[in-house]
C-alpha cells in the first residue's frame, strides 16, 4: 500500500472489525434477489448507528439516510450486495459456505466499505446536508438498479448527486480509475432462436436447417463490427454459445444463438441493435426459418458527469494523491447498472485498486477471487473525503 495514503485515524481503528465483516458477507453469499440476510445484517448496523432505515426497496435493497443541520444538498453512495452462481476455488479460512454460490466479484468488499462509512459518519457527523447510502441488490444482470428506481429510489430519497466504486483487480492497492464521460460499456444480452423443419439426416433436402441457417448468421454478424461500426469506435459482438439438435443423424427444428453486445457509444449502441436485427431477420429468411429476437439492454453506457468526476478526483486526490489517479485503460468492456442510475442522477463511478500481484489480482467472476482487504480503508477514505467535501459545514 503507498506510504501517501491519507486515512483518518478513526477509520484506521474501525478497519479491522469492518474487514472480519466482510469475510463474514463473503461466507455466505447470496444471489440477486436473494440477499435476505445480507440485506438484514445491513439494515441492523444502520439502525443501531442512528439512520433513518427503509427496507424493501426494489426486492431487498435497502437505503440509510442520514440527515445532519440545515444544508439543502444531498449524495447518494451505492453499493451492491449480490453473489454469482460460481463455485469458490480459494482455500480461504472464510470461503463461502454455500456451494455453487460466491462472492466472485467483490460485492461483499463494497458493502463493507460503505457500511464501515456509514459508522465513520455516524460518529464524525462532519457534513451538513442529507446522506443517502443505498445497498442494491441484483446488480448482476438482473436489473437491480432499474428496480429500485422503478420503485422510487430517487423520488423518496432525492440526490443532487449520486456514486458508486468497484474494485479493480490488476490495479495496485492505493491507486483509483477515474475519468469524466464513458466509464463503463454497455452491456446487452441477445438471444436468437431460429426455427425451421427438422428431418433425418439422410434426408436434409427435406429440412428447413435452422443449425445451417445459425452457422451463416454467426459469420455475418462479425461484419457489423468490420463494416459497420467506424474503426475509431470501441464495440463487441460475441457469440458465447450456439444450441441445437442431440443426434447425430436429426436435423433439429430449432436452433438458438447466445450473444453479448457492449459499447461504450450510446448511437453506437442503436447501431448495432439495428444492423444485428437485418442481418439475422434477412439471413433466417434466405434458409427458410423463422427467427425471434429477444434484445435486452441490461445496461446502459456508464457516463460519469464532468462536474462530479471532478468532485471525485479531488476526495481521490486527497486520499491517495494525484499521482495516482488514472485513466480507464483501452480496451475496458465491462458493463455496471448503476448506469442506469447516472441516466436519472449525475454522478460518478470510480474503480479502487485491488492489487496488482499476488492476492487481490486474480479477475473478478473466477473461483479464485477473494476481495483485497488492505483496499477497504482506503475505500472507506475515499467516502469519507468525498462526503465531507460535497456537504462541506
């Protein structure tokens, strides 16, 4: 960790019990949805520090808020608290205890880092003005955020502006990602099902192919990026999985094409929706099938607003040092549905080192994941400053 690293004192004393928490959270990880306990331990600590505590928002969200003095501004700090269905490879004395579910992601880091802010502010109370701390749930592709918002986040806790953090594997511990504008790509799941004639397969001439049909669309869909999209442009469009037929010898009635679009370019976005629709409805109808497109845009382009990534900078700044403040590397695809809440809000989102080698670089969403514990002060920090600026006495 950098010898720069600026931490309050009382946030250096409370790490410790905020660290055993977090191990705690990531020994028993929950799904999206599913986040009962973790969101009822949240929920506990908030009301035993004085917040004003809502449950149920959007499923198992929960939002604190905090109200200090007369100031009219207010900020909102998100979480997120869901697992993933992997099974956990790490050997740790606090690995889940739930087979086929894990904390491979660092949710479980994130919620403790917010919860341990919230203690710091509780007893600081170094602000004047309105603190909303939200713990979302089902922030892996289920719509988390949408929901809580189609419930009312923001209408019954209103935020001139709102952030969000998440950890970065590869990064050193002490170092931030941050940048005004496109943070994170969108993210969007198509799935193609292609249904024609199935028949023996001695006797194709006699079959509508649906498999035929898919293996042709795959190849033209890799023109969209090639001749569609402008070179300067970052996009993906990837085929993850094609699923037909049993036997050797049937040709299946349907087939089915999985796939993920991600951009960083809303108009980009529209784009390729647009051309990937002609290219599968026009390729189905040259083979005879029929095909039905399901296109869900789970996330949105993540744009930080300039105003508040300057905000952020400046808390960063004040953390760590300038120094190590850098920009989102090329070639960055992930996608984050607190997007979705920087549509409505303005905002940032930051990335928090989590270790360049040994523990805390193995990537998010592996078995061998484990959320750096040296990186939790440091995010506590990070609020900490962030809030006390924005609702400065």
């Amino acid at each position: 960790m950098s010898q720069t690293v600026n931490i309050d004192p009382a946030i250096r004393e409370q790490a410790a019990q905020f660290i055993e928490l977090r191990q705690r959270i990531h020994a028993h990880p929950e799904l999206g949805f599913e986040e009962l306990e973790t969101s009822r331990l949240v929920a506990e600590k908030l009301n035993a520090w004085g917040y004003e505590v809502t449950e149920g928002v959007g499923g198992t969200g929960v939002v604190g808020r905090l109200k200090l003095g007369d100031g009219p501004r207010s900020i909102g700090l998100r979480a997120d608290m869901d697992a993933l269905p992997i099974i956990e490879d790490t050997g740790l004395p606090y690995a889940s205890q739930v087979h086929g579910k894990m904390h491979a992601c660092g949710h479980d880091g994130h919620t403790a880092i917010l919860l341990a802010a919230a203690h710091y502010f509780a007893q600081s109370r170094r602000f004047n003005g309105t603190l909303n701390l939200i713990f979302q749930p089902a922030e892996e592709g289920l719509g988390g955020a949408a929901r809580m918002m189609e419930e009312g986040l923001f209408e019954r806790f209103p935020c001139d502006a709102v952030y969000a953090l998440h950890n970065a594997p590869g990064l050193p511990v002490g170092q931030f990602i941050v940048q005004p504008g496109a943070m994170m790509a969108s993210a969007d799941l198509v799935t193609i099902k292609l249904t024609g004639e199935g028949m023996h397969g001695a006797m194709p001439h006699l079959a509508r192919d649906p498999v035929v049909a898919a293996a042709s669309i795959v190849m033209a869909l890799q023109t969209i990026m090639s001749r569609n999209v402008p070179p300067a442009e970052a996009a993906v469009v990837t085929v993850g999985a094609i699923q037909a037929g049993t036997a050797h010898n049937v040709v299946p009635s349907t087939a089915t094409i999985l796939m993920t679009v991600r951009t960083l370019n809303t108009k980009v976005q529209q784009l390729i929706e647009t051309r990937l629709r002609e290219i599968v409805e026009s390729q189905a109808r040259s083979f005879g099938v029929m095909a039905h497109i399901d296109y869900q845009a789970v996330t949105r382009v993540l744009m930080n607003t300039p105003k508040e990534t300057e905000l952020a900078r400046q808390a960063i700044a004040a953390v760590v040092g300038a120094d190590n403040i850098l920009p989102l590397p090329p070639g960055m695809m992930g996608g984050e549905d607190f997007s979705w809440m920087l549509e409505k809000v303005p905002g940032c989102y930051v990335a928090l080192g989590n270790g360049a080698q040994g523990h805390g670089s193995c990537m998010i969403h592996n078995p061998g994941y484990d959320f750096n514990d040296q990186a939790l002060p440091i995010g506590v920090s990070y609020w900490a400053t962030l809030v006390e600026q924005y609702l400065s006495v």
